[in-house]
C-alpha cells in the first residue's frame, strides 16, 4: 500500500478502555486488553450466525468466512485476518474507535482500507445495537473484501464518494442511500432462490431470518436511480430489500458518472422507505406491510 503508516499521537483513556490515538483516527487493535467476555461474546455471536447463515447468505459470503478462518477462537487478531485480505484483494483492515466522518471513511475505502470498531458489544447487546462493533463491522463487512468484484466496487463507492462530497450534501444522500440498500441490506437472486449479502443483515440474527422469511418486507429488484432515491429506516428491520442480480451487474451499473444522475434526482422528491412503485418495480415480493412504522424515514 502506498500510504504511510498512521502516527502515534499520544494515548487516551475513553469509556471503551486505554488506547493508543493516531493523527488518522486509526489505532492499534489493543488486542491485549480484550476481557473473557468480549471474547465469549464474539464467540456467542459467531455460533449463533454459522448456524443460520448457510442456505441464507451468499456462496461468495460463506466462502470468505470460511477463507478466514474466523471461528469461535475469540476475537480475531486483525493483523492476521491481513496476511490473507491483503494477499487475495489489496484490502487491509484498520481498527477505529467507530464511525467516522464521510470525508475519512471515503479516503479509506478509496485506498482499500476497511475502517473496523475495535471493540465489541456487551452481552445484553446481542440482537441489537444502534451504532457498529466489531461483530458488524468484521463479521459483517470483511468476508466479502474477498471476492474481487466486491472489492473494487468498495473501493469505487469511496471514490464516489469524495465525489459527492464535493458535490454537496443531497449528492451524499444519494449515494448513502445505495450504500444503505447494497452494502447493508442488500438481497442478491441466485439459482438457488434469495440470498444475503448486506453486512447490516449477516451481522444480524432477527434480521437475517427475517429478510427472506417474513411477508411483511417489499423486496424488489434493484434499479440504480430508484435505491439512490429511495429513504431508509435506521431504527427497525428494512421495510424494503433491493435484489442484485449478481456482483457484476451492481458494479457495471454503479461505473456511469453520477454527477447527472444528482442533477435529476435533485429534481425529485424521494420516495419513501415502503413505497412499491406499480408501473416500474420488479417486484420479487409485494409487502404485506405488517408491524410497519409509517414515519421517520431517513
Ligand atoms: N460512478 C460513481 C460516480 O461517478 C462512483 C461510484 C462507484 C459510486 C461505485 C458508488 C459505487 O460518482
Ligand atoms: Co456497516
């Protein structure tokens, strides 16, 4: 890789635990200063979606997992998760204390690096939690680094991205909501039937289940502008999934230059999180919309 490595800058105590703080918003992965707990929890959460996870997510999913070699050996090291990424993609994972400015985590994608939390949840925040950890973040994101189409749209998305940011904030909108409907919740048709590749899913027990089983959620195929324009809910299951056909097909359709496809979506109210539109979605399923919350879209 061509950057430099990140610079000590001095050590902080925060409310996670004692670590080292770079000038970058990288740190080391205080590997160390895991508890038991933590571990049992990454072990916990591990079991639990090996279990569920065959038959639900993607080949390409389950092939980099098992490439890994994560298991339910305690939170893996990331400096050896490296050695293997690093070697199939180009990606490496960074360790951070969270979620990071769009500008910073552009630049990361844009250099193939993926930003992981460095700590884990507690116990009791085994279904759910409002903002990423490890568990998501790893669990979650870093498999499909593997697969090499994957990879470079990663990696376009953050160039896109410090596009937009140039652009201005409803460009950005924009192009979150993709991410939001591929990278996090994203369905992907196989001959088998619908799998998962959306981290936001995989990283989930109630979701992963429910995205495929359940009536209640649309699922329909996926169309570029119509995710780009479409709202999202950050607190409760997806009202809506949008289906790939495959890797290559949301590559290709993400290479165009959004710069005109901001200027016509600027145009346009968005649409909300359940809307089905009759005379252009291709509708895998129809919602029954069951236990849906109508307001707060984001
Ligand atoms: N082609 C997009 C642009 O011009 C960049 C992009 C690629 C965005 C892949 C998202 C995903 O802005
Ligand atoms: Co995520």
């Amino acid at each position: 890789m061509e950057h430099t490595p990140p610079r000590k800058v001095e050590h902080q105590q925060t409310d996670r635990g004692y670590v080292p703080v770079y000038a970058t918003g990288v740190v080391e992965q205080p590997w160390d200063s895991y508890s038991a707990t933590d571990h049992e929890v990454w072990n916990t959460l591990y079991a639990r979606q090996c279990k569920l996870l065959p038959g639900r997510a993607c080949q390409e999913f389950l092939d980099g997992l098992a490439r890994f070699g994560m298991g339910e050996k305690g939170i893996p090291k990331f400096s050896e998760l490296n050695e293997v990424l690093t070697a199939a993609t180009g990606w490496q994972i960074v360790a951070v204390e969270g979620l990071l400015p769009d500008e910073v985590f552009f630049d990361h994608l844009a250099n193939r690096r993926f930003p992981v939390s460095w700590w884990i949840r507690k116990p009791d925040q085994l279904d759910y939690l409002s903002e990423p950890d490890l568990f998501h973040d790893l669990f979650g994101h870093v498999p499909l680094l593997l697969n090499p189409v994957f990879a470079d749209y990663m990696q376009a998305y953050g160039r896109g991205g410090m596009k937009a940011f140039g652009i201005g904030p409803e460009a950005l909108m924009n192009l979150t909501r993709l991410y939001w409907y591929t990278v996090e919740f994203g369905l992907i048709d196989t001959p088998d039937g619908l799998r998962i590749y959306g981290a936001g899913i995989v990283s989930s027990k109630g979701e992963s289940i429910y995205c495929l089983d359940s009536e209640a959620p649309n699922r329909i195929g996926f169309d570029l502008e119509r995710v780009m324009n479409t709202r999202y809910r950050i607190d409760s299951y997806q009202q809506t999934y949008f289906v790939i056909d495959s890797f290559e097909q949301l590559f290709e359709a993400t290479t165009p230059d959004f710069t005109p496809i901001y200027a016509r979506l600027a145009a346009r109210p968005p649409h909300a999180a359940g809307d089905v539109l009759d005379t252009s979605d291709r509708v895998f399923n129809y919602g029954t919309r069951e236990g849906w919350a109508t307001n707060a879209d984001t």
